[in-house]
C-alpha cells in the first residue's frame, strides 16, 4: 500500500511540474511576441483587402485550332548557265521586289557570244541575198532556154539552203541573248530573300545548286486542320454568310489579329487516318508578323459581339440563400450583392445579375470582412505595380 501511495504522489508531481512549465510558456509568448500590426488590422483594426474590377468581355463561342504559317509562294534560285559569279547585289534577310537583279554571272564571256552569233547572222543573211540573186537569174534564163534544167535545179537548191541557214543563225542568235539574259538572275517573286548560299567568285553550273531562296510574306496562308463534324457545322452555320464569319489569329507573343482573313479554301478530301479535312487561309501580312514555319492558334467564330460581365470565381461566396459577392462602395464600405451566374470561362464567371460593370469585387481577405464594415482596399492591379 505504501509503494502505491509513493507512486500518485510521482506522478501528481510530474503533472503539476507539466502543468507549470506550459503556463510558463504562454507567459513567455505573450511578453516576446509584438502587438499584431499589417494588412489584416490595417488603420486601427479596418481589414484590408484587394479588390479587382469587373471585366468586360465578349463570350460568342469560338472554335480554337492549331496553325501552320505557311509562304503561298516559294522560289529556290538556280543558275541556268555555267561561270562564275561576278556579283551578289541583295543584302541577306531583306525584302526583294519581282524583277530586282539579285545575282550576276561571267556576263563578258556570254556578251561574246552573242556578238559571234550576230556576226553568223549577218554572213547567213548575205549568202541568202547571194543565192536569190542567182537563183531568179537562172529561172529567167531557163524561162528563155538560156539555161539548163540542173543548173536551174542547183540554183534553187542553194537558195533554199542559205534561207534555212539564216534561220539556223537566228536561232543559235536567240539562244545566245538567252543565255546572256540567265547571267542576270532575278527575282520571280516578291518576297524575303534569306542567307545567299554562294558567293562572289564561285564557280556555278547549270542547275545543280541552289544560290538562295525567296518566299513570300504577303499575302500568307495558315493551313490547319478540322475534324469532318466541325466541317459540316461551320459549313451549315456560315456558307453564304462570310460577313459573320470572324478569325482571329493569336501569335505566340499573345498578340491577337482580328479579321485579316482574305480568302480561304478546304482540301478536296479527308484523310482517313485522321478524319480530318486540311483548311488554308490566306491572311494579309503587311506588318510581317506572321512568319513561314510558325505556330498560331487561330479562333473561328460568330462575328456577332455577345458582351457579358465577368467575376473572378475567387470573389464568389455561397450560402444557404445562394451565390454572392462583396463588393466595395466609394466610401470603402464593404457591402454584400447576391448574384445569378452563367457560364465558367477561364478562372472568371459569367454574371447574369446583380453586378454593374461600375462594381469592385473583393477577390482576398472576403473572410475578414461583414456586410456594413469599413475596409481598407486597393487594386489588384496597382498590387502588381508595386510588385
């Protein structure tokens, strides 16, 4: 019995000592620990909250896809004659007009040539006045029995010979001022001439390497694929009514392009691993921001605006009467409006009623606050301009 007694009395000590040292504990937090001051008590005990204002936006549904920017036209510059290349006349990386001489080849040894053809012009025109001559001769003295029947035929023979050898040096004529006109390489097309892949000095051959590559920036055209359902729905909602049909076109900086859609056409049938149909559309690109071999996302939808106001969902409360927000008056008094809501979209919601676009929502510190309280707010966005 007295070995029991012993042990309450240990453990009656231990509690009491316990007991003890977590009052002393307290007493010491309350003495070390500052007076609560910050955002929550802001102003004498006024909460401070953020508050964000309400956004406007246009809902009409839009179907989002992926896009290719492609060049509608492309050009690889290739040499057509041999020799080497005497000039370069572009600066990389800029933009070239159709017809801006860009490239010139050995044009001496070529200017040479076409005077030698000129020179076996002249010899074939003068054997053929030479040969006519003589042939009307000995037809007027066969006429008059001077002449015989194969000198006659001799005669007319070479006539005939020496027309068809002009024709010949008109020819080889031609071909040399050919020749000399592919010394001056020039540009097809309009467009952005890239890095020259040969450069002055080089020795080229007729079409066996390519000396730089034009491609064309304006217009452009974004090919992108739909599904075969997607297809017929927009084909039903908007042929015949192109002035609603709206494109924007998001760059990956962010930057939207509304409406530069110049025309558009579909692949003449769907692929059948993917049960899609490609779509190319032409857009206008006069600020060259669309570049071949991006990526865009392109938005198609309703012309129509359908303007709705929108709540951050983190402003959104509920009850037991139902969704509502706080918002803040002028006078910084925080009063609470019930609210119908529509559809999600993004991290915001649509509000049916009970908002003006005039209203500020609290979106952080809503659990501080009651209907009536003054309050201390400020902008979401003038937070992230002191940030």
């Amino acid at each position: 019995m007295l070995v029991g007694k012993l042990q309450k009395r240990v453990i009656i000590r231990q509690v009491v000592i316990l007991g003890l040292c977590v009052g002393f504990g307290w007493f010491l937090k309350a003495k070390l620990t500052p007076p609560a001051t910050g955002m929550g008590m802001m102003g004498g005990g006024t909460p401070y909250v953020l508050v964000q204002q309400l956004e406007t936006r246009n809902i009409a549904p839009k179907k989002t896809f992926i896009g290719h920017v492609e060049a509608i036209k492309s050009v690889n510059l290739m040499p057509q004659i041999t020799g080497y290349v005497e000039k370069v006349l572009f600066e990389e990386g800029s933009f070239v007009n159709e017809g801006d001489i860009l490239f010139v080849i050995e044009q001496e040894r070529y200017l040479a040539n076409v005077s030698l053809r000129e020179a076996e012009l002249a010899s074939a025109k003068a054997n053929l006045v030479r040969a006519e001559r003589d042939y009307k001769r000995q037809s007027s003295l066969s006429k008059q029995n001077y002449a015989s029947k194969a000198t006659l035929d001799t005669a007319e023979s070479t006539y005939l010979q020496a027309k068809a050898e002009v024709a010949q040096a008109q020819a080889n004529l031609d071909l040399a001022k050919i020749d000399l006109g592919y010394t001056e390489i020039k540009a097809p097309i309009s467009g952005r001439i890239g890095k020259a892949l040969v450069t002055e000095g080089n020795y080229v051959s007729s079409a066996t390497q390519t000396l730089a590559r034009i491609v064309q920036t304006d217009p452009i055209r974004v090919a992108f694929s739909v599904t075969d359902k997607d297809m017929l729905n927009m084909r039903q909602t908007y042929d015949g009514k192109g002035a609603q049909l709206q494109t924007e076109l998001v760059l990956s900086n962010g930057t939207v392009l509304v409406n530069h859609l110049q025309s558009r056409f579909t692949d003449n049938e769907v692929n059948t691993d993917t049960a899609t149909i490609a779509v190319y559309a032409e857009y206008s690109n006069d600020k060259g921001l669309l570049i071949p071999g991006n990526y865009v996302d392109i938005r198609i939808g309703d012309k129509k605006e359908q303007m709705a106001l929108l709540v951050p969902q983190a402003a959104l409360a509920q009850d037991e009467h139902g969704n509502y927000v706080m918002i803040v008056t002028e006078d910084n008094i925080a009063e609470q409006r019930r609210v119908t809501l529509g559809d999600v979209i993004e991290d915001q919601q649509v509000v049916l009623d009970g908002l003006s676009a005039d209203d500020k929502v609290i979106v952080q510190g809503l659990q501080k606050v009651r209907e009536g309280q003054p309050v201390k707010a400020q902008l979401v966005s003038d937070t992230a301009e002191v940030k």
